[in-house]
C-alpha cells in the first residue's frame, strides 16, 4: 500500500452564498454548444499548486515551508468566466478573480519561493487565479461557445476573503474526484 496522495494546495470557497452564485453560472453555460462536465459545487475552488502523487513525508516537508510564508487575508472579488486555452476551444471554463488578483499572484510567488528549497521549481506559466466550473470535453459549435463565454465574461459573483489555504487530497473516482482537506496554513478569524 503505497502512502502517496495526490495532492493540491487550494483556496477553498466555503460561503454558500458566493457557490450558489457560481451554480447559477454554470446553469447559464451553453451545454448544446459544448459536451461539459460540470464541478461539484463541494470541489469548486482555486487551485494555487498541483503537486500530484505525493509522499505523506513529503506534505510535512511542504508544510513546514508554508509555515515561514506570512498570511494576510486578501479581499478578492470573484467575477468573470472565462477558458482555457480560448474561447472557441475552452478545455476549463473557469470565474475569475479582478479584485486583488496580483495580491493572490503575489501570494502564490511566495508560495513558490518557499518550496524551492525543498526541489519544487516555481511553474513557468503565469498564474491566472481562477476556479474551475466546468471540463469541455468535446466542442460541438465554437462560434457558440465563445459567443456563449463572452456574455458572461462581465458576470460579478461577489466577494469574498482569503484567509487560508488548505492542502487537499483528491481520491479520483468514476463519478469524479472526492477532495478531502489534509491541513491549512493561515488566519481563522
């Protein structure tokens, strides 16, 4: 039996209010234009880094550098959908964050910075804070799903504070993945 998870550190959103807000989005995103599947209200969050199969040993080591950088709670306003890679051929569809969102860049740089001792190089791509809402899996009509995109690239879903990040494991399943919180690092007000 192998002591491996498979491990993220993430931003959980826990107010009721801001998820049934990113519900109704989803319930709004073309699924005639696009195959989708659409996230579990209980696994929508942002993701800050995947780290995969991971040693147990090797969480306490990430824990204990988490543990120097300073956590201070950051306001962020959840707005915007948006895709990767683009609009007419989105893989993830995703709300974004516009208030705030290079203090959220800023925490996960140092984040980065602080695993670079134990051999985690920071990702090359540049980090766009964002929570996953929905998985394409096939594009039936890209001119309609990129219409569909665009109308609600303006959306406002609301507030909220970032006053942790938790560290996740993620048991994969048939019908999706179940996440189950390891530990957190930050302020419980």
């Amino acid at each position: 039996m192998s002591d491996d998870v498979r491990a993220f550190l993430s931003i959980e959103i826990e107010d009721q209010t801001l998820l049934s807000r990113i519900i109704n989005i989803q319930q709004r995103l073309d699924q005639t234009a696009a195959k989708m599947k659409i996230v579990k209200s209980e696994n929508i969050h942002f993701t800050l880094r995947f780290f995969g199969d991971t040693p147990l040993t090797r969480l306490d080591q990430i824990k204990a550098c988490l543990d120097e950088v300073e956590f201070n709670p950051i306001e962020i306003e959840v707005a915007g959908v948006g895709s990767f890679p683009n609009r007419r051929r989105p893989r993830i569809i995703w709300v974004g964050v516009t208030q705030n969102a290079p203090k959220v860049r800023l925490l996960k740089d140092e984040i980065d910075s602080s695993l670079i001792d134990i051999g985690y190089q920071p990702e090359k791509r540049k980090y766009t804070p964002h929570a996953t809402i929905a998985r394409v899996r096939h594009v039936k009509d890209s001119r309609r799903i990129a219409d569909n995109i665009e109308h609600l690239a303006d959306e406002v879903i609301g507030q909220m504070t970032i006053m942790k990040v938790t560290m996740m494991k993620s048991i994969l399943t048939p019908t999706g993945p179940i996440y189950e919180s390891l530990w957190e690092i930050g302020k419980d007000y």
